[in-house]
C-alpha cells in the first residue's frame, strides 16, 4: 500500500510541477503580448522617449543660451555705434 502512496503522491507531484511550468510560459507569452501593445499604442500616440526628450531639452538649453550671447554682442555693438556717431 506504501508503494502505491508514493506513486500517487509522485504523480500529485509531477502534475505540480508541469502545472506550474505552464503557468509560468503564459506568464511571459501575456507580459510580451501586453508589452507589445503597449508600445503599439505609445508608438501610435506619438510619444517620446525620454532619451529623446532629454536631447531635444538640452539642444534648446544650448540655443536659448547662445541667444542670450548674441542679444549681449548685439547690445555692446550698438552701445559703441552711439559713442561713435555722438
């Protein structure tokens, strides 16, 4: 009778196992099918990423920047044009 436990709890066991293992691949295959939508609907949406976003932010950092270098050129050349013409 022992033998015919262990058997019957080594196949309560093996069906465990498989179950789980199951389980877990359509874990993934949902987290890559949901994954995929996801960036369907943001690539869709025109959404950016943040890498993007971050170039773009600093290129007009570096462009608001040089404005204000060229209004101060702008603003000591007029400066000496009226000392020269007065």
């Amino acid at each position: 009778m022992t033998q015919t436990n262990n058997r019957l709890i080594d196949e309560i066991a093996r069906l465990a196992t498989d179950a789980a293992a199951v389980a877990q691949g359509a874990r993934r295959e949902v987290e890559t099918a949901v994954r995929a939508q996801i960036e369907k609907l943001l690539s869709e949406a025109n959404v950016v990423q943040r890498d993007e976003f971050e170039a773009v932010k600093q290129m007009a950092a570096n462009a608001a920047d040089e404005v204000d270098e060229l209004k101060a050129r702008l603003a000591a050349i007029e400066a000496q044009l009226q000392k020269e013409s007065a």
